[in-house]
C-alpha cells in the first residue's frame, strides 16, 4: 500500500470508531436512566459483534491478508447499506426528506447523525476505492 492510501485507511479507522463512540453517546444521551442503566443484551451483543468483524477486518487488511480484504468489503457494504436503508426509507416518507436527521435542534444528536452520515459516505467511498483498486488487495 503505498503512503497515501494507508493515510486514508487510518481516516477511514478513526471515522469508524467514532461512530461506535457515538453510539454509546447516543444510548446514553436518549435512553440511559438509573431504571434501565444498560442496553438490551441483544442490541449490545449486535453491536458488539459488528464491532469485532470491524477490527477484525481493519487488522487483517493493515496486515496485507487477503481475507482482510473481504471482510473489510463485507464490514463495509453492511455499513454503506444500513445507512443507504436508513437514509432512503425515512426519505421517503412523506414530510421527511434526505439526510433529514441534520434538522436535530439537539446538538448532541446532531453531533451524532452527522458522525453516522460521515460514516455513511465514508464506507461509501472505500467500499469503492477498495473493488476498484481489488487487484492490488486480492
């Protein structure tokens, strides 16, 4: 990998991990109370699940494995494509429109859509820089 594409998997990483941040901001900004001080195990075991395939594949294509390179695809496309879902289905509802979460008066809720819509364009274009650059990964 040559200097300028590893700057940018670094960027690529720290965007990424600040969206698992944000979501623990996110639980904790809108749901936490001294009744429920937790997430569901099954969100929590989703969401750590997620969070390993995402180092996983991170590690595995640093260290130049070809395995590395499908799993960060994989980790990739489920990232792109639950925002994709997200952002297209809330569209287009009637009376909300794209990217409609940026409107938040809240500014921590708004500091944690725009780190999600960050990561959405983010994975967006790796996911394509990696199948157009596949022959120097696979």
């Amino acid at each position: 990998m040559n200097r300028n594409f590893l700057i940018q998997i670094w960027i690529l990483f720290f965007i990424l991990l600040s969206n698992f941040a944000a979501q623990i901001v996110y639980f904790y900004h809108l749901y936490y109370s001294p009744q429920h001080p937790l997430p569901a195990l099954r969100s929590t075991l989703i969401m750590g699940a997620v969070f390993v395939l995402f180092l996983t594949s991170y590690i595995l294509f640093i260290t130049k494995r070809k395995v590395g390179f499908f799993l960060m695809a994989l980790y990739l496309s489920l990232e792109f494509l639950f925002y994709l879902w997200n952002i297209v289905g809330n569209g287009l509802r009637q009376g909300y429109g794209w990217f409609f979460h940026l409107r938040e008066p809240d500014p921590v809720l708004w500091i944690i859509f725009a780190i999600g819509y960050l990561s959405f364009f983010a994975s967006g274009y790796f996911l394509f820089l990696l199948f157009y650059r596949r022959k120097n990964f696979t």
